[in-house]
C-alpha cells in the first residue's frame, strides 16, 4: 500500500507529524510526504521540531496570495503531484484549503481519501472562513472519516455519512504532545522563555483568523490594553503572526507597552510551554483549545462560533465573540474567578488519550481498533 499525505500548514504537520512517524516504521507501506507550503516559516519550524523532511515540496506560497489564486495553484502542483506518485490513498488533515483541494484532486482521479480530525462542525458555513466550507465538502468526499470526539462523530452521522466509514480515534495532537514531552533537551532549552516575563504571571494571546482581520484585530488591541490597566500585576506575551493583515495593526497598537511583549512566531515545542505556563490563553485559533485542554489552561476563544464545543462544556473554554466588550468579560470572568481554574485541574481531557494515529494506522492497514471513548 502507497499512502501520499499531503499537508501545507503547520497546524497539519503537527497532527499529521505521529502518523508519518508510526506508517514510516511499517514495512508493507510506502509513505511520500508532500509539502504544499500554504504556510511558510511557520510550517518549516514544525517540519524541523518533528524532523520530517517532506519529499516533495510544491511552494506555493506567494506574497498577498488570495484564495482563488492559491486554491488555483494547490490545483494544478497538487494534480501533478497525485499523477506522478501514483498513490493508494491520499490523506489530508482538517480543514485547510491545502487540505480541500488535495481531496478534490484526489476525487477527480478516483483515489480515496482518509481524512484525519474529521467532523468538526460550526453550523455557520462562514465561521470559521473558509475552513467550515472546506471541512464539510471534504466529508462528502473522503472514503474514511477519523473524527476526534464523539461530538464530531455525530456530526457526520446527521450529514448521512455513513457510520460504517467513521472512526472515532481521539486527536492526534495529544499525539504530537506526547512525542514532544519526553525530549528533555527541547524543555530545557525553552527554559530561557520564561526570561520574558520573569517572576510574573501572564496570559499567552495568539490571533491570525482571517474573519478576524480588520475590525477584529483592533477590537483584540484595545481589549489587551483595557486589560493591562486593569490587571498590572499581569503581563500579555503574544507571539505576532506574520500575515501583514495581523501584524501590521498589533504592531502599530500594541508596541511599547511595559505589560505587552509581542515576539515572533515561536515553534511548536516554544508554544506549548508558553501553553502550559500561562494563567490564561486568548486565542482565534482551533488547536490551541486543544492544546490547552492537555495542561488544563483555561482558554477564551476570540471567535463568534467554536467547532471545538466539548472544551467548552467542561469548563475549558469560554466562546466571547470578537468585540472588545466580550473578550474583556470573558478574561475577567476567568481571572476574577481563580476557583475555575482550579476545577480545570481534576476534568478530564476530552480530545485524545494519546493513541490516535495508531488507530488511524490500523484502519488504513484493514487491522482492528479499540476506539476512543469520548
């Protein structure tokens, strides 16, 4: 069997990153790994954390690309991809247009697709854009459906996805956390983050939704210095992502602020020990509710809709929307409430018992599966 897996984000390579390491060790499986670069500099630190190096690289990235010219590039690399490595199966992770048009492609030449962290569901076709549109049209395409939750599970079921094709297998980025938490080289190194805010506590904020540019992303500023004022005895690091939309507007806004330290892109491993050493999380981002979930870091989720509900329903997460007005309430009702925290120490966590990708693996290999529970 021939497996190409095709990723272009670093979110994918991160949840994508121990199901390439488990196939790799198999010997009855062929693996080419296939790099679209949808994602640059952030995608490469991922590569290198994990240490996979792609065998085909199609660099699609170019400056102010749109999504009509990068779903029209992803066409025509991903298309001759396919055809010249010829494989079993294509598998594709979440919800990116990396992710959809290699489903499409793959469709176009009658090769079946495994889809990994499928089922996730806002109900709103333009929340998150266009990630909920690429999902649900990847779930009318794909032969296997690995769903994360139940929650996700049952979301393809009420589609008419039929439930013969669905696995539920748990996240693959408890995975990914457990692969990174016994190298004891990389935490020691990360030691040297906590200098950026030493012998004080600080919430860790993260933003790139494209919904959220403009009026959102100056929303987010004035709620972080409303908060500065009202917590000095709190710092904020935000590691600034590099689309110009976002980093342009928080460097303007926020730069020079005793309590605000804004830093480039972290890797993954930099992240996650800002995720577990931060009192609260502010973030647009899915993975990260996911993340935090692992070290019981409460998370406000600057976003209108989550298809991450079940991090909500225990207490995790809290959904505030995208006005200045709603993230502020929702920091405070965290940080006036230390009791919450507290709570977070003893729930259970609802996405992964780290065995993911080893489920994944046996399904595409026809071996039998426990399936996770949650």
């Amino acid at each position: 069997m021939k497996l190409l897996i095709i990723f272009g984000t670093r979110p994918e390579v991160i949840k994508l990153a121990p199901l390439i390491k488990l196939v790799q060790q198999e010997p009855n499986i062929e693996v080419v790994t296939c790099s679209t670069g949808q994602h640059r500099e952030m995608l490469d630190q991922a590569l290198m954390v994990f240490g996979i190096k792609p065998d085909i690289d199609l660099g699609v990235m170019e400056e102010n690309q749109t999504l009509a010219s990068l779903t029209a590039i992803l066409s025509t690399k991903i298309s001759k991809c396919i055809a010249e490595s010829q494989p079993d199966i294509v598998v594709v992770q979440g919800d990116t247009t990396t992710a959809f048009v290699a489903s499409l492609m793959a469709f176009y030449v009658g090769i079946p697709v495994a889809h990994v962290e499928a089922g996730l569901r806002t109900g709103d076709i333009n929340s998150p854009f266009p990630e909920e549109f690429n999902r649900i049209t990847i779930s009318r395409i794909a032969k296997w459906h690995f769903a994360p939750t139940v929650r996700a599970k049952a979301n393809l079921i009420l589609e008419n996805v039929n439930s013969n094709s669905i696995y539920l297998v748990g996240n693959t980025v408890i995975d990914a956390l457990n692969i990174l938490a016994g190298d004891q080289k990389k935490v020691d190194a990360l030691k040297e983050v906590t200098s950026i805010t030493p012998k004080r506590e600080f919430i860790l904020i993260t933003a790139h939704r494209r919904e959220n540019h403009g009026q959102g992303i100056h929303s987010l500023c004035q709620a972080i210095k409303e908060l500065a004022a009202e917590f000095p005895s709190v710092d904020f690091i935000f590691p600034v992502h590099l689309n110009p939309n976002v980093k342009q507007v928080i460097n303007v806004e926020l730069r020079d602020h005793s309590q605000i330290t804004l830093i480039e892109p972290v890797d993954f491993s930099t992240m996650l020990y800002l995720e577990s050493h931060a009192i609260l999380i502010m973030t647009d981002s899915g993975g990260i509710q996911e993340e935090a979930a692992s070290f019981r870091t409460p998370v406000v989720v600057m976003r209108e809709h989550t298809e991450r509900g079940e991090g909500v329903a225990q207490g995790f997460a809290i959904v505030a929307g995208s006005t200045r007005e709603g993230i502020v309430g929702a920091v405070k009702q965290y940080l006036n409430n230390p009791q919450i925290k507290k709570d977070l120490e003893s729930a259970l966590n609802p996405y992964g018992d780290g065995l993911a990708a080893r489920r994944i693996l046996d399904v595409l290999a026809n071996r039998n599966i426990e399936e996770f529970s949650r």
